[in-house]
C-alpha cells in the first residue's frame, strides 16, 4: 500500500513519485508508448485485475499524463491518450530501460533504444539543454530554486557543504 502523500511538497522527486510511482502506472504509460489505448488492451497486456487498472488509469487521468476521450457511446468506452506531460515522461522511462539492462539484466538485453534510421543500439544520457554537457557530478549539482522554502533551502545548503568536504577529501 502506498501512502496517501510523501509530505515534502517542496521536491520534485516526491511529487513526481506521487504520480507516477506506483509500478502498474509506469507499465501503464510503457503501454501507452507503444501505441495502447484502450481499457481492454491494457488489461490484456499487463494481466491486472480490471479494478486496478481503473484506479491506476483514473490517478494517471488525474495527474495529467493521460487524457480520456470517449470512442463509443453505447457502451460508453474510453481510449487514454498521452498528454503533453505523458510524453515528456518518455526519456524517464527510457532512462529506467537503459538502467534495468545495466544492472538488472544477467541474462542480456531483451529490449533496447535503437536509432529508427541505421538501427544501432543508443544510450541515453542527460545532458544540459542550454550547454549541451553531460549531466555529471561536477560540476553539476542540486541547488534551491527560485520557490524553494527554508526547510529545502537548508537541505541543498547541507548537500552542498557535504560536496566541498568530499571535493577537499578527494572523492569527487
């Protein structure tokens, strides 16, 4: 059981997970990626229990990563298309492939990113929109943003202190 909120409304980690954690909801949107759609093919591609998968799909509507439209009228059914945020939330899934087939995959790759044009394996990586650099520690770091509160304030204030120790100790 998951609880009802993780109570650090300030990180997005926590309110990211709030959304989407839940396993069935990331295989919801895995699905959804590969062009599912519908309750049933849902329901057939992930073998879960038909009130499950109403409450992950009504959290995931709920959450905007999914927009419901209705298809038939007589009975009314329901498609559960992408949003804006259901298709950012992409790269993240990918990230987590690419993860899983590092380190939780003896047995080899079952399922990889390939470039749609010459077919070779592709890796993702994070890279700063702005510079075009890798997402590496350092010189990158979390730091408070503009809306942080004191508490997140003081907690990136100690994450960055820890950071300059290690630096001087020669760990980073």
């Amino acid at each position: 059981m998951q609880p009802k909120s993780l109570g650090t409304p300030q990180c997005p980690i926590a309110r990211s997970l709030e959304r989407v954690g839940e396993w069935w909801s990331l295989l919801i949107l895995r699905d959804a990626f590969d062009g599912l759609t519908r309750f049933d093919e849902f329901q057939k591609s992930l073998k879960i229990a038909p009130n499950i998968l109403a409450r992950r799909l009504r959290g995931l509507v709920e959450a905007g990563m999914l927009e419901k439209h209705l298809y038939s009228e007589r009975p009314a059914r329901y498609e559960y298309l992408l949003t804006e945020a259901g298709r950012d939330f992409r790269p993240v899934l990918w990230a987590l492939l690419a993860w899983g087939n590092r380190h939780l995959a003896p047995e080899g790759v079952s399922v990889q990113i390939v470039d749609g044009e010459t077919g070779a394996a592709a890796e993702p990586v994070l890279v700063d929109r702005h510079s075009g650099r890798l997402l590496t520690e350092p010189p990158f770091r979390l730091a408070p943003g503009p809306a942080a509160n004191a508490g997140t304030r003081a907690r990136r204030s100690r994450g960055l202190r820890q950071h300059h120790l290690e630096e001087e100790e020669g760990h980073v």
